[in-house]
C-alpha cells in the first residue's frame, strides 16, 4: 500500500484501478502514512496557514429535486427565506469589520434573485471592499448570466460536481443533467473564475469505482478549490433512513485529493464538523486548509438545513470566528484572513502581468 502513497506523492497520479486496490485495501497503517504525506505536501504549498472565508447563505430556496438535500423543492416542510440584497451587504460589513477578506455568497437555485440583481449586489460589494474576493456558489445559469457576473467583478464560483459517475449523478439529481453540471464548470474556468468543484462521500449507492472517478475527474479539470463533505441525510428527503458518510473515509478522499491535485484550496467543512466535534481540525491535518465561518444573520441559519444535525447555528459571527481561530490553532496552524488565492490563480495573476 505504501508504494501506491509514495508513487502518489512523486507523481500526483494514480491509475483507477491503484485508486481503487488502495481504497478496498485500506489499513489503519496505511491511512497514517497517507495522511502524513498528504499534510507534508500541503506545508510544501501553503505552510502552516488556514485561510478564512466569511459564507452568507443568502436565500433557502431552490428550484432542484436533488434527493439528498434539505432545501429540494419538494421538501414542503422547508423553512424558506430570503436575504435582500441590502441585507447581503450588511453581512459583508460585519464581516469586514471581523477581518474577512473573502466574501461566499451561498443559495439554493433561486432564480428569485435575477441576473441584474445579482450582477448589481456583486459590484455593490466590490465597490464598497474593493480588495476583498467575491465567491459565488448559486447553482446552475446561463453563459451570459456567468460572464455578466465576472465582468461585475465576481473571482470564483463554487459549484461540486457532486459525483462523477454518471448513473449515481442521474438516480440522484432527477430535475439536473449530468452534462450539463460539467459543461458549466468548464464555461465558468474559461471565463476566469477561480472554480471550485467537489462531491460526497458516502452516497447511497457509492462505490470505491466512482471515488476513483471523482479524483481523477478532478486531477483534470484541476480546480482552484474542491469541496469534499460526507453524506449526511435529512429528515425530509427520500434519502431520510440511508446510512450517512463517515469522517474516516471523507479524511482518506481529502488527503488523496491534496496529492491529486496539490495546488487546490480544500475546505475543512461544516458538514465533517457536523459529525465529529474535532473533524474540521482532522481535516486540517489530514490536507485542508480553508475554513468558512458563518456571516448569516443568527434568524436563518436553522433554514438554511441541507442536513441533518447542523452546527453552529446559533453563534454570532464574532463568536464563530472567535472559536474557530482557536480551534485552527489548537491543531498546529496559523489563521490567514487575506483573500488567500490559490496557487494556480496566483501563478496565472503573475504571468498576466508580465504580458
């Protein structure tokens, strides 16, 4: 197993079927060492730092049936709300005065919020902290949509690719295209975002074949960000009674992720928060390096339920920031409040500017 980790490490590639002999043949020995690796390469690009997002959740509808999500259209027991645009920015200004310097504006598919909303709130927002990044993570719109809103000056859009397996995607995304997922991903990086892509781990129905599939489809797309959380289910979807992820194995994609693509920004998410006390410090060590305190009003954040069991909900944006620069250093790093681009947009920044 060791000489899958270290061909990994030298090389940052793997076939699917190593992925996979590595994945079923996993042992306690074996994950230590690729944990180890997986944090050394991270200290190789990033150091020791942990960079901090301020995320604003913004509006609980959505559009889409997705079965695995609290916010589904179907879910008629979902508290629903919506932030103004005003309000969007207030939140911003707390979270400036707390020292972010990254802006995430999060939702569920709510075409609500229209092109020229969103393309005014963003250089609102711009405008008003012009060296602060704006990340956008709304769902799927069109090309002009996506192009109006980097012109407005929008750095990075989040959209997880959620599963590279085309028959997993489908069975769970009865209202999405599968292709569709992809060809927005790839309009968004040739339009300039910083993208950020991603998927569960833990699905119903999810074999070590389609994790394999989703680092590789990572390896070459190679996102600026990848966001890896576990399943977890909520009580009124289809998915209610199935079996969540676990933090072990969401551990494992993440630090295999880190040495696929060693330049991506990965988050320590809320959702492995979720179901381990410490899981967000494991994450850290295990080859993440971002985490996105919640600048939601407190009134919201209850609706804003993808899943079961969600944390932080009830803490002041202070507070959550407050809390999570201790718990980041209690792990052995240090907090960056900065932008904190990735390596790859750096690069391509550096380039530019010698054109």
């Amino acid at each position: 197993m060791k000489q899958f980790i270290h061909k990994l490490y030298a090389r940052g590639e793997l076939s699917k079927d190593e992925i996979v002999y590595f994945l079923q043949h996993l042992d306690p020995e074996s994950r230590n060492e690729l944990f180890r690796f997986s944090h050394k390469r991270r200290l190789q690009k990033y150091g020791d730092k942990v960079y901090l997002r301020g995320l604003i959740e913004f509006s609980s509808f959505c559009r889409q049936d997705c079965l695995y999500c609290g916010l589904r259209a179907s879910n008629r027991d979902a508290e629903r709300y919506r932030l103004n645009p005003e309000q969007i920015l207030e939140c911003c200004r707390e979270g400036y005065r707390l020292g972010f310097r990254t802006f995430v504006l999060q939702s569920g598919e709510d075409f609500w919020y229209t092109e020229d909303m969103l393309t005014h709130l963003v250089q609102a927002i711009k405008a008003e902290f012009p060296h602060s990044a704006v990340t956008l993570s709304i769902g799927e719109r069109g090309e002009d949509t996506y192009r109006r809103l980097y012109a407005a000056g929008a750095d990075r859009f989040l959209m997880r690719h959620e599963t590279a397996s085309r028959e997993l995607y489908e069975a769970l995304h009865p209202s999405m295209s599968y292709d569709n997922r992809r060809t927005c991903l790839r309009m968004l990086k040739e339009i300039g975002y910083q993208i950020g892509a991603g998927f569960m781990v833990g699905l119903p129905g999810q074999t070590a074949e389609d994790l394999a599939d989703d680092l590789l489809y990572l390896k070459a797309l190679n996102p600026d960000m990848i966001g890896i959380g576990p399943f977890i289910p909520h009580d009124h979807t289809p998915l209610r009674s199935a079996k969540p992820g676990t933090v072990g194995d969401t551990l494992v994609m993440i630090a295999l992720a880190r040495l696929f693509v060693p330049d991506a920004l990965i988050p320590a998410t809320t959702a492995i928060g979720s179901l381990d006390g410490e899981g967000r410090e494991l994450a850290l060590q295990a080859g993440a390096n971002v985490v996105m305190p919640n600048l939601s009003p407190v009134s919201v954040r209850k609706k804003y339920a993808l899943y079961n069991n969600k944390i932080c909900l009830g803490e002041e944006s202070a507070q959550c920031r407050h809390c999570l620069e201790l718990r980041i250093q209690s792990a052995g790093f240090s907090v960056d409040m900065g932008r904190g681009d990735s390596l790859k947009s750096l690069r391509q920044q550096t380039a530019g500017s010698f054109i």
